[in-house]
C-alpha cells in the first residue's frame, strides 16, 4: 500500500531538518532512500533540542531520517567519490538530494553538472538558504534567519508588539516538503520524456512561499479576512474564532455590545469592530465562551499547548504520533507521516540507521569485493557498526 515511490532509488547528502524531513517523506512513500554521511555523522546525530536524548541517541535524529537505509563514507576520498559514482551511473541510484552550502557538493566532485554526465537522466534537488547563487549565496541559511530576512516574523502577533517568529522550524518543514513535491514532479515528467532535472529548494522560497499579508492591531491575524478572525484573550485563557455572523454574534454577546454596528462593519470598519470582539471576550471564561459557541454553532478552537495536542481526540484517532522501539533509545514517540493513504497512516518499515548501518551492503551493491571493502574501512574511507564493534 505504501509503495507509490517504489523503483524511486534516492541518495541523500542530508543533514539538520529541512533535507533529512524531505528524505523522510520520499522514504515513507517507498522511495529507496539512502542516507549518505561523513564517517563522523550527520550534525543532527550530535545535537537534539532541549537535549532531548534517550540513552545517548538524539531524538531530532530520530524523528526526521525512518525508512531509510545509511551509508559512511569519507566523500574527500578517491574511493568515497567512486562509490557515489558507481550507484549513480550503474545501479539506478539517480536522484541525488542534498543540502550543503552552495558549492560543497561541487568541490567534492559531486555537482550536478558531474553526476550528469554519469546519469543524463538524473534529477538534483539543492536544498539551500537563499538559493544556489545571487548576492546572498553566501548568507548562513538557517530558518530562524530566513523568518526574520523574508517578513515572515513580521506578520506574526498583533500589530502593536515586535515582530515573532514562529515557535516552530516552519520554513524548514515547508521547505522539504517543496523539496519532494519536486522530486516527485521531476520523476513523473521523467517517466514520460526521459529527461532529467536540476531542482533549487530554497528556505527563502519556502518562507515566502507561506506569506499573505501584513498583521493587523487587534485580536485579526490576517487584513484581508472580516472581524473575528484570529486568537483572542478571554478571562482566564485564549480562544480562536473564525467567520462568524452578525446575527451570531449578537446571540453571543452581552446584549447591546454591538450598537451602532451592522453585517458591513465586520470588513468595512473591521478594526473598531474587532475592538468590540476583544472587550467582550474578556468577559467569560474560554470554557464558558466554548458552551455559547457550540450551541450556536460559531466557528471556534481551543488554543492547545503542546501536550493538550498529542492528547486530543482526533490528533489520537488520526495515528499521527507513532512509537519507535529503538534498540538503543527505547521506546521513542515521534511524529509520522501527515497524510493517510487509503484509511492508513504510514508506518515505519525501518527505523533511523546507526551511522553507517548498511555501509557494507551499499558497497558490495556499488561492485567492491570484501577484500576491497576491508581496505576501505581499514583506511578509515568507510564505517559501519560491525568495524565498530571489532575495534
């Protein structure tokens, strides 16, 4: 059921989040994705949010590199850069994904331009900052930054307070998505005409890419929509509303609250009458205000914290937590697939590989003889848990 991407074979050249969560997604629809790293490790092995670590295993790691396969390799070397070569021009691994500064994977002999004389029908996809070039190429290119340098932050929060970035890696998370929506069109439109691509995923397209309109002064989130629409402050708490009558309105107000206004007002003279919505929302509790909402049917939500979602009812019904049981970490609950396909989420076929996991059977898949595959891992040019151990 979860093999739309079968025979899609992908090596990623991948770390933080915005390559690795792009990698996942083509990996959970059955792509054979290929984690490709230094013999050191990915950076996000060694760091985790909150250090959040379960018996030394980093649970950002965990949570954005499931059903894929791992590979260690020194890329410096002769025999690291031959190994990436013999998957792509000989086994069909020919979607290459990565997300290094601009300019890295050329040094290390693995440009697109490169890979495309072994494969013409491979398709690149660079996940950048900015862009593979232009005046600020050479910008750290990081989501935080991006928030701030795109106006994404400026949008945030009412109007009266400084701008504020999100309180989450939003344009990370959009970003690869972007990333694998164009893979995926870039294989299907290869599927017909036989011609490969070069893709450029950018965090400042994707930021820019999430952006509608400037932030209003009251409780509105956006200045195209009529008053209420946004997050308002009731007596204890928050509350959300959305697209509400008058008429609605009226019946759930204290009576009089909105003389000398009418239907019109709500976008025609949105800010007074958002005023009004602000007052009388403080009034009542958000319990109180959810009863009144939902007997009159007024579009309505509750402001969760984080642990009130994972524990919601339908967030619940939906599967879209799943739980590793990590060799190591133990049990580890993640957040999975945000699609279901046919009535079912996706599921883990393999869980995040330690570093280098399946080093030994990438190379004998790229041609090398055991003999071969010793040296290399002698000479420090490969790693895989069994030379670990043996050390």
């Amino acid at each position: 059921m979860f093999r739309m991407l079968e025979g899609v074979k992908v090596l990623s050249f991948t770390h933080y989040l915005q390559g690795p969560s792009a990698a996942q997604a083509l990996a959970d629809l059955g792509a054979d994705v290929v984690k490709v790293e230094s013999c050191r490790g990915a950076y996000e092995r060694g760091w985790s949010g909150c250090n959040t670590y379960k018996n030394g295993v980093s649970v950002f790691y965990l949570m954005a590199n499931r059903n894929q396969r791992g590979v260690a390799l020194d890329l410096k070397s002769d025999e690291g850069r031959e190994t990436i070569y013999r998957l792509v021009r000989d086994k069909g691994y020919d979607v290459i994904l990565e997300n290094f500064r601009p300019g890295v994977m050329d040094k290390l002999g693995l440009g697109y331009e490169e890979l495309k004389k072994l494969n013409p029908g491979v398709i690149y996809c660079s996940c950048t900052g900015y862009g593979s070039s232009g005046p600020k190429v050479r910008k750290p290119g990081q989501d935080l930054l991006i928030q701030g340098m795109s106006g994404l932050a400026a949008l945030a929060g009412p109007g009266d307070h400084p701008p504020m970035p999100t309180g989450t890696a939003l344009v990370d998370q959009h970003g690869a998505i972007l990333a694998a929506l164009g893979i995926t069109a870039a294989v299907y439109d290869r599927d017909k005409t036989g011609k490969g691509h070069r893709i450029e995923a950018s965090l400042l397209g994707s930021a820019l890419d999430l952006q509608i309109e400037p932030r209003a002064d009251t409780g509105l989130s956006t200045r195209i929509h009529q008053s209420p629409y946004g997050i308002y402050k009731t007596a204890d708490k928050y509350i959300t509303l959305s697209l509400t009558s008058f008429e609605n309105l009226e019946q759930a107000f204290t009576p009089g609250a909105l003389e000398g206004f009418s239907a019109k007002d709500q976008m025609d003279n949105r800010i007074e009458f958002d005023k009004v919505v602000c007052r009388e929302l403080l009034k009542r509790t958000t319990n109180e205000w959810e009863l009144i909402f939902e007997e009159l049917g007024i579009w309505y939500a509750p402001v969760n914290e984080y642990e009130d979602v994972v524990k919601d009812e339908q967030v619940v019904y939906n599967q879209c937590f799943m739980t590793m049981n990590h060799p190591v970490a133990g049990e580890v609950k993640v957040l999975g697939h945000a699609n279901r396909y046919d009535g079912q989420p996706v599921p883990l076929r393999r869980l995040p590989p330690e570093l280098g996991e399946n080093t030994i059977e990438l190379l004998k898949e790229a041609g090398y003889s055991d003999s071969q595959i010793q040296e290399m891992m002698k000479q420090g040019k490969a790693v895989s848990p069994e030379k670990k151990q043996d050390k």
